[in-house]
C-alpha cells in the first residue's frame, strides 16, 4: 500500500476554459488494499498466542508487519487503545477465518456476515477503540463494532492533538460492519481525526439520537480522507466534515476522496411514516460540508431525507467558523460529479459565508452530470429547491443535470443581495421550472434575480420544463434555452412521472446532440447508471491497478474512449462511432495550454497511439477536433 501525491487539472468543455475558475482536485489519494503480513499473533480463548483477555497486550506487543488474528464470533469489550509503533509497515487486525468466508475484495460487508465475526464492543458512553498520539498504520479488516447502550464514537480517532505531527494517521477500517444501539442510538460511528483515514467496503448504521446532531462518520481536526463504497446511515448528517473547532490551528479539512457511496436514512426514523419505530430522532441532512477544500464526490446515492431539525436539503456546502473561533475556514474547490440525489426535500444548498462573521467565501465548485429526482415539499418537506445560493459564491460551474422537480418551488434560489454570486455558468441542464423557476429574494422569477445576484452569468443551453399547474414564460429568461411545456413532453426515454424514469433522449430529439459543447443537453445517463448503480449494490474497484485515480474509465465524451487513463508510457484514443481520426487533429497539452510536440501520434482504423514516455508525471489537456466536435480531456501520467 503506498500513498499517491497527485497535481492536476479538471477536465471542462472547451468553450467554458477560458473565464471560468475550476476546482482544484485533491493533491494526495490513499490506497486502501489488505497488505500483506509476514507475521502472525493469535488470539483466542485457549491454545493462542495470547488470551482474549489479553488483546491489549497482543496490540501492545505487535510489530510492524503484523497480523492480529481473533477469535471468530468472540466479543471484545473495549475500549482499547492502539499505540504508537516504529516503522512504517501495517499491523492488520482482523478476524481469524479464511478470506473466502469475507466479502471478497472490492465487495462490500454487510449485516448477514456478524456471526462469524470478532466483534469490538463499546461500553455506553465509551468507545469500543481509540488513538495514542501519533498511532500509525492500523488496518482492521472484516469485523464488527458494535455498543452496549449509547456511545457518543464507537471508534474514537484523535484526541485533541494540536500539532499536524501529533495527529494518528494511516488508518484503514475495511469490510467492517459498524453500528450504533437500536433503540438507545448513537451519536456517531468513527470520529475521524487524524491523517490518511480511509473507510472502505464498510456498513455503518443506526447512527442517531435525539435532539443533538449524529453521524456515521465525522472529522474536524484532519486531513486525507478515503470514503469508498460504503453504506451510511446517520440522523444527523449521514456523514460531515467540520462542525467543531480545529485543535491544530489554521487546518483544513483537505484531500477528500467520497465515491460510490450509498447514503440513506431509513424511513422508520421517519414520523408518521408506517415504519417510524417510535422515536423521534435529529434528522438534518446526508452530507455536509461545514469545513473542506479540494472534495472529490462521485459515483454516490443519496436518499431519502425529509425536512425536520434542518428544511429538507439532501446536500450542504456550508462554512462555518465555530462562531468565529477559526476564520480561516472556507468551503472550497468541490467537484460533485455523477452522483443521484433522490427522495428528498430539496437538493444542494451552497452558501459562502457563515452568516456575517469573518469567512473565506466559498469557491471553485462544479456540479455537473448528476441526477436529481424526486424532489417534493408535499412529500417530504421543505420547499422544493434544486439548488440554493446564498451570500456570494464565485466560480460556481452547474452544467450537464437532469433535475426532474417538477413539484418544487424553484431550480435556483438566491440570497444575500450584498454579496453577488461572481462567475455563474449554468448551461446544458435538464430542469423542471418549478413555481418560481430562477429566483431571488425580492427580485422576481428569471432575469431580474440573474442580473441582481449572478451578475454576468453564462445562462444558456438549458431545457426547462413547465412546473405542476406553472407555464415558464420563456420572455423571462436569456435567449439560447429551451422551453418544451410540461417535464412530461420531453423526449424522454421513459419520464415515469419523475421518478426512476429513463432521461436519455429519443432518438432524433432536438436536445440530443444540442449542448453547447456539442453533447446531449442533461446529464451523461449511460455514465451515471454505470457508476452509481455498483453504489447501491456494494461492489467498486477500489483496489484494481491505479484504484485511486481512476478518473477517466469511462469517457464523459460520447464516441470517444481515452485509456488507460491514469497511464504510464502512452494513451490510446479510440472512437466508438466509426468515425476516422488522422494525428493532425490531436495534440495534448501542458496545464498551461502550451502544445507539447514531442509526442509521437499514430494513427489505424479508429484508434490513435499517445507515446507519453518522454513526458514527466503529472496533468495533461487531450485536445481532439474532429468534424463533429471540440473535445478537452484530462489525462493523468503516474509515478512510475
């Protein structure tokens, strides 16, 4: 297992690279596979190494390069704490049964395997397992936490470390089944501050209390997060970053990597819905970021959150500085990308400020090729809102969604007229009008609200649907969108009154191929089904060749297939349409946009030959003109 620093750019349509500010992806990746053990400890009732009584001393003893073997089905009543060790080799704990009585590797866990399981437990009000200073290189794999009544963290990271060196780092919980009490709660799963935290092929569940926030996993004194393939579940907010003071001044909550996730509150935490189970939890949001830069968010399910402690929006981008306590916090460079909000409230919620206390402003986000469906204050409470902006968000890049809210009362709502939202692009968007459509507090539906808060927007390309008993007056809005009557009339595969509906176009439709870009207007549904479907099921390559940079496996260009991607010593470029390309209508280029001409480009049938191995590790622009389009790909050349 190694650590991968990585520098690059965002891939972005040709047309939108000249104005507009993208966010900075995250600068380090973890991988997160079983290592190898070259020694091995037992613990059991009899016949071990140690006792079962005698777990802390086995976790005391154990040297780098270690397995921890434990007893099947034995419970463990911590807490237990890991210390620091010399040396840079993992330390595997885990249970002590063949790897084909485990989910296999890149195979979630979930609740039918805790019989075989070694099980920590945590006594109420403690945790099952906690950090010393500086603990390092942990690895637990294929076992169960649990708690005897309410515990505020099951698995407690940090303690209040303030220095960045101080911090545990390198710790890895895989194919884990976490959860809280079932009746009493618990207010969270992992509190993760350290460095280099990764939770992969994990269920956590029964994460809540009432009246406090709760969450399956929070941080707020961290930094490089890997969060993959997981269940979530958490009153609160399912899963945070930020919410409390940072002890290490001036942090950041930085390098967040949260893919193929299936975050979900069940209904039965729902009252007045026929499954409540009788008690009335905090129920907020599914994921929020309070403080965090350079967020990497793809390939997700959210769902089912309903307006209660908070008004019903699944997702935040909210700062807040703890009252003032650490204005350095900012929300910042965010890419949101191929994720499926669904049964909810209302939808994202980016503000820039924390009210009027000092903040660095929120910016660089990118939200683009996400679904959003089901969206409906009647149902589910709240107002209906796709996206709401608030207090002068700058670089905000919305293109390439379907949000089907034909319910709701508006695709964007505005706020905060002191503070205009800066560099506004909201194009290639399939939207439902809503009530109010595009609107601001005091300013009206469409171009007034445009003008007074995105001043200089980029509104164009978009199709928006008439709302339930609301006809969009196209006169409302800049010219170049388009305007079909009701959300039903577009030519959609299957519109299914908006829920689970097929959202690609018939063929022959006017929007197919329409996008400023050249693309279908709306979100890439080939790719997002192929992405977001293996997050509900539980199965995602974490830990295939290059797991933590696949950026780029499937193409978000229609025809066009660019691979391997990250790669090493070439690239090929194949088309998928039968159309022909000839090497003069390919050239890739620096971060800076300058031609590099030393690549050899060879070309057969339909696919051209990249040699990359003269070029040095890092980000690269494929630029591809052919007869029907402008294409601008990232390409990522990796260490050796």
């Amino acid at each position: 297992m190694v650590m991968r620093t990585v520098f690059f750019l965002l891939i972005c349509p040709i047309h939108l690279l000249l104005a507009q500010v993208y966010p900075q992806p995250p600068l380090e990746f973890m991988d997160a596979c079983l290592p190898m053990s070259s020694n091995e400890i037992t613990v059991c009732e009899s016949g071990c190494n140690y006792s079962n009584a005698q777990l802390q001393t086995a976790i005391n003893n154990a040297q780098p390069g270690t397995a921890i073997l434990l007893q099947p089905g034995m419970t463990y009543v911590g807490p237990y704490t890991l210390p620091e060790k010399t040396g840079d080799d993992w330390i595997v704990i885990r249970t002590n049964i063949p790897d084909d009585q485990l989910p296999l590797t890149n195979q979630r866990i979930d609740p039918s395997y805790a019989p075989v399981l070694a099980a920590f437990q945590a006594k109420p009000n403690l945790h099952a397992i906690s950090t010393g200073p500086r603990a390092h290189h942990y690895y637990f794999f294929g076992l169960e936490f649990r708690t005897e009544g309410f515990s505020w963290n099951v698995i407690t990271i940090g303690n209040g470390e303030t220095n960045l060196d101080d911090l545990p780092h390198d710790l890895v919980f895989d194919r884990i089944y976490l959860h809280g009490h079932p009746t009493l709660g618990s207010r969270r799963g992992i509190a993760m501050n350290g460095r280099r935290i990764a939770v992969v092929n994990s269920y956590l569940s029964n994460f809540k209390e009432q009246g406090a926030d709760s969450q399956a996993l929070c941080a707020w004194n961290g930094t490089t997060f890997k969060i993959v393939n997981n269940r979530l579940e958490g009153a609160g907010e399912n899963i945070m970053f930020g919410g409390a003071k940072t002890q290490v001044p001036n942090m950041l909550m930085a390098d967040i990597e949260f893919r193929n996730n299936h975050v979900i509150k069940p209904l039965a935490w729902r009252v007045g819905h026929p499954d409540y189970e009788g008690i009335h939890w905090s129920i907020k949001n599914l994921f929020e970021l309070k403080n965090a830069t350079r967020v990497w968010v793809k390939g997700n399910v959210f769902e089912q959150n309903w307006a209660d402690a908070q008004t019903g929006f699944a997702i935040l981008f909210t700062p807040r500085t703890e009252g003032g306590a650490c204005p350095w916090i900012t929300v910042s460079d965010v890419h949101f990308e191929h994720n499926i909000i669904r049964h909810t409230g209302s939808g994202l919620n980016i503000a820039a400020r924390d009210n009027s206390l000092p903040t660095i402003p929120t910016a660089r986000i990118w939200i683009h090729d996400n679904l959003i469906e089901d969206i409906n204050g009647t149902t589910w409470g709240g107002d209906g809102r796709s996206l709401q902006v608030l207090s002068g968000v700058t670089d905000l890049t919305v293109d390439h969604n379907t949000w089907i809210n034909p319910y709701g009362n508006s695709f964007v709502e505005a706020d905060g007229p002191s503070y205009p939202n800066n560099n506004f692009i909201y194009t290639n968007n399939i939207t439902s009008h809503g009530k109010y459509g595009l609107h601001g507090s005091g300013k009206g539906v469409g171009n007034g609200s445009l003008n007074a808060y995105f001043p200089n927007a980029v509104f164009t390309d978009n199709v928006i649907g008439d709302g339930i008993n609301t006809v969009v007056n196209p006169g409302l809005y800049p010219p170049g969108n388009y305007f079909p009557g009701p959300m039903a009339s577009p030519d959609f595969i299957q519109y299914n009154n908006g829920i689970g509906g097929d959202y690609r176009w018939i063929q022959n439709s006017p929007y197919s191929q329409a996008g400023s870009d050249g693309l279908d207007i709306g979100a890439n549904i080939d790719s997002l089904d192929l992405l977001t479907d293996p997050a509900v099921v539980g199965i995602f390559p974490i830990c295939s060749n290059t797991t933590a940079l696949q950026l780029q496996d499937i193409t978000s260009e229609k025809g066009l297939r660019i691979f391997p991607n990250p790669g090493l010593d070439h690239v090929e470029i194949q088309t998928t349409e039968g159309n022909i390309l000839t090497a003069d209508q390919i050239q890739i280029m620096d971060q800076m946009g300058h031609r590099i001409a030393f690549v050899k480009v060879t070309c057969a049938d339909n696919t051209c030959r990249l040699d990359t191995a003269l070029l040095p590790p890092g980000a690269y622009v494929i630029h591809i003109q052919d007869e029907k389009r402008v294409t601008a790909q990232l390409w990522i050349k990796m260490l050796n």
